[in-house]
C-alpha cells in the first residue's frame, strides 16, 4: 500500500530572507500580509528571484539546476534562505543555506517556546515530503484546450468538463460583470457555451475578442484552482508570476479587485508579480540591482564573440569580422 506523503497544507507565508541567492546581493528581508502581496518590479529587479526563494525553502530536493536564462557563475557563491510560514497552526521557520547549486545545511524549527521541534537535513527533507504544496502559476495563462477544442470546419466543440461544472459556470458569472461591464453572464446550451452581452446579444466563446476570451480563461483557471483547494484542503498559498497577462490597465486594475474579494471569500493568501505599483495591495517594491558587467572576446569560424555577462541574463552579442570592428557597448 502506498502512503500519501502529502498530508500538511500550508496556510500562509509570514517572511522570507536571503543572502546571495539569484538577484540578491547582501542581505534582504521580506513580510508578508495576510490576502494580497504584489511584488512589484521592473526587468531583472528580482520578482521572480523573490518566488524562487519560496519554492526553494520549501523544495525537498537537495540540488537546483539553473535555467538557461540564469548565469550560473554566480551560484558558486554561498546562498541563506530563510522562511517562517504557518502549517497545522504552527510556525515553522525553516533555514537552507546552498552551495554549487546544493544544499550543504538544512534546519527545520516546529512551534514556539519550550514545546518547539528541531530536524536537521535528512529530517527536514522529510517533514517537507508531508507538506502539501503551494499552487505556482506561471503568467497565469490559461489555454483555450482547456475550454474547447476547434472540430473540422469552423466549429468549436466545448470541453465536457467545462459544461459540466456548474459550480465554475457560476462563480465565473458572478465575477465578471465586476471588470467588464458590457458582459451579462455566460450560458451553455446543449454541448455550446455562449457569452450573453447586457445588450441582449450572445456570442459563441470561440468566437468572442481576445480580451474577453483571455479574461473568462483566466478567470476560470483561477476558480478550478481555489475549487480544488476548497475540496481537498490543499495549501492555501498561490504564487503567480506576472500579473500582466495582456490586459489594458484598466482591466487589471479591476482584476486586482477580484483577487481582493477572492483572497477574503477563499481565506487564500497570493503572492503575484507585477511591473505595475498603482492600485495594488500590499506593494513589495524591488529595486534593479545594478552588477558590474565584464566582456570577453573571442574568435571562432572568423567572427569576434563578445560575450556580456551581467546578472541576469545571461547575453551574446556577435559582430562579424568583416569591415569595421567598432563596437560600442
């Protein structure tokens, strides 16, 4: 018989800390608020770093293996993560520090005062197998397969298990007359669901303007993921990676307002990036590092390589060898 390791699911995250990890130079310290924290920044201040450190603290593998956009000569200096979070109404307060991209240290505190639990490593990776994880979600894209498929011809045929849910057909209606005032609701006849207008006209959802169609996506990845961790008692922590998913700003400032209503009605905390401060709750503001950039030449098949290191990305620009060789950086 297989045990589920999965039993513990988080209820919020309280602070982070880290030292030389990713975007992060030196020291930095981060709280959070109960409902909404909008991380905001511009390119390379450290967003993403920020939900990295998250996912890291709470990895149950011992390595991480840097993507292609990150440079991997800075992880060779030594990483601190530390984050307090609360799970089985305990805090817990866990601290990693990485080395060449592996954990070389790892403790693990349970509870407050004489009562409090200590794990070290091998114990740690343990305990974190039992947590239920935390809901990631990458630009908070939602694809159209998961709605309706295109038959042949000009016909789109729904998802069944789109038509079927109620419960998601009602919870979409009931939010999104909140940011697009010309929608009525939506409504499904037979195997067709349709966008009724306040107008009185209806449009097939395949056939509706980007915008909308993007918007009831979304909106419903949304709610799928808030059902499942109402009917399974998953971890109640959702981290989202760019807000800005190409919406006017309108638009996004009204879908900050749901998620506001959501994170009260759901008893969720978010964790959501954004490029944008205006109108969002709980700012977390993340200024650009600025890394010293160095060059490197090199020849190779007679054309000259210079190679732009910087933190991050990591970049290559190619000039041939062939007439003038001015290069400004």
């Amino acid at each position: 018989m297989k045990i589920k390791r999965e039993l513990i699911p988080i209820q919020k995250i309280i602070s982070v800390a880290c030292r030389d990890f990713m975007a992060f130079r030196g020291l930095h310290n981060f709280e959070f608020q109960d409902g909404i924290n909008t991380i905001v920044g511009g390119s390379a201040s450290g967003k993403t770093s920020l939900i990295t450190v998250m996912i890291q603290c709470l990895s149950t593998e011992r390595s991480r293996h840097w993507t292609k956009v990150w440079n991997p000569y800075i992880s060779e200096k030594p990483s601190l993560l530390e984050m307090r979070f609360i799970a089985d109404d305990k805090m817990h307060y866990i601290r990693r520090v990485m080395e060449n991209d592996n954990t070389t240290d790892l403790h693990l505190y349970i509870g407050e005062g004489k009562n409090r639990l200590f794990y070290r490593d091998g114990e740690v990776i343990e305990y974190l197998g039992k947590l239920k994880p935390v809901f990631v979600v990458d630009h908070l894209e939602a694809q159209r397969s998961d709605f309706f498929y295109w038959t042949r011809g000009k016909t789109a045929q729904i998802n069944p298990m789109f038509t079927k849910s109620k419960h998601l057909i009602e919870r979409l209606n009931s939010h999104l007359p909140l940011i697009n005032n010309s929608i009525s609701n939506i409504e499904i006849e037979g195997r067709d669901v349709y966008c009724r207008y306040k107008d009185g006209s209806k449009v097939h959802l395949a056939a509706l303007s980007l915008g909308n169609t993007k918007l009831i996506f979304v909106l419903g990845k949304l709610f799928n993921i808030l059902t499942r961790i109402e009917e399974d008692d998953l971890s109640k922590v959702i981290l989202i990676d760019e807000i800005e998913m190409g919406f006017d700003r309108s638009t996004l400032k009204k879908m900050n307002e749901v998620f506001n209503k959501l994170a009260e009605d759901y008893d969720c905390q978010f964790m959501i990036t954004s490029r944008f401060r205006n109108g969002r709750r709980n700012p977390i503001r993340l200024n650009r590092t600025r890394v010293p950039r160095y060059y490197n030449l090199d020849l190779n098949n007679s054309q000259k390589r210079k190679y732009i290191f910087k933190n991050p990305p990591f970049t290559t620009k190619t000039i041939s060898s062939w007439g003038s060789s001015k290069w400004k950086p």
